[in-house]
C-alpha cells in the first residue's frame, strides 16, 4: 500500500503493557469510528505494512489501546514506538456540504465571487494557526486562509470552491 493511497489516522504513543500492547493517539475528530477495527497500516521506515489487531478498545478520547497480532510482548511492542498509523482512503467517511478533507481538494479551482477563477489548490499548509489553501495562478502563489466564512460552496462534482474573499485580499497578489 502507497502512503498516497491512505490517510493518516494516527501515532502509536506508548506501550499499555508487558503483552506488546499500545495505545494510539487518534488524529480525528470522530474517535469512535474507528474502536472495531480489524487492521492499520503502521509506517516502519517509510514502508506501509499491515498490522492485524487482536482486540482494541477507546479510551479517554481519542486514545485507542491496542493488542496487534504477533506484538506479544514489550521489546516488539518497542519496534513500533512513535510509528504512524494509515487506512485505506476509501474508509474516510465521505463529507457532504462545505466539509471536506485537505486531500480532497487538492487540484480543485477557488472561484473567487470578485475575481472568478483565482487557481489551482496545489497544496493546504495547516502548519501556521490558520490552515490556508497554497493557489497556483501560472507564476504567481496565492494563499487564501481557510476560513469558514470564506468558503461560500464546494462543488465535487466541478472540482471547485466557491470563496468570498475581503477586498483585496485577492489583489496583494495578482498586482
């Protein structure tokens, strides 16, 4: 399995106990669907590789506790320490509305209500406190925050996000 073929679910935090257990820390918004899970992938050294999970069950939040197959014991729970852990993109509960994942939108147009089409999204940098979409308009960058009244309108089916943006915004940019 191709790492862009697959979501990042999570990280593996800790060792619960001596039998390989561990607990991982979830990275969603919705913990609870995935408590009943029959396998992860796990990220040993860039490679995905499947894990089959004996018994797992949710606690505090959003911190899964773990028994996989073949770890049975501290030392091989230890080889998987601190790895991320990815499912299938076809498992991600589909969005409806103006939800979506950043993945999903990569490569749609923001048709901006002044400007029309503003660009290609190539890129959501959510490293700052404010998530922004990254537009390519031919040699020009333009970032746009991802702000809830911002976004007016997601077409899937047009790969499009319809924006309002604050006057002038838009035109730091282009001028």
């Amino acid at each position: 399995m191709r790492k862009e073929d697959c979501f990042y679910l999570g990280n593996i935090v800790k060792k619960h106990s001596f039998k390989g257990e561990v607990v991982i820390k979830l990275d969603t918004d919705e913990p609870e669907l995935y408590k009943n899970m029959e396998s992860v992938f796990v990220d040993l050294g860039g490679n995905l590789v499947p894990f089959f999970i004996k018994k797992s069950s949710l606690s505090r939040g959003t911190m899964l506790r773990v028994h996989f197959e073949d770890v049975n014991n501290e030392e091989e729970a230890d080889f998987i320490m601190k790895s991320g852990i990815y499912l299938p993109l076809n498992l991600l509960p589909k969005l409806k509305g103006n939800h979506f994942y950043f993945h999903e939108v990569i490569g749609f147009h923001v048709i901006d209500k002044i400007h029309g089409d503003v660009g290609v999204i190539v890129y959501i940098n959510d490293k700052a406190a404010q998530p922004m979409f990254e537009i390519e308009n031919g040699d020009v960058e333009i970032f746009i925050p991802m702000i809830d009244d911002f976004i007016k309108k997601i077409d899937r089916e047009n790969k499009q996000i319809h924006v309002e943006t604050p006057e002038g915004l838009i035109d730091l940019y282009l001028n």
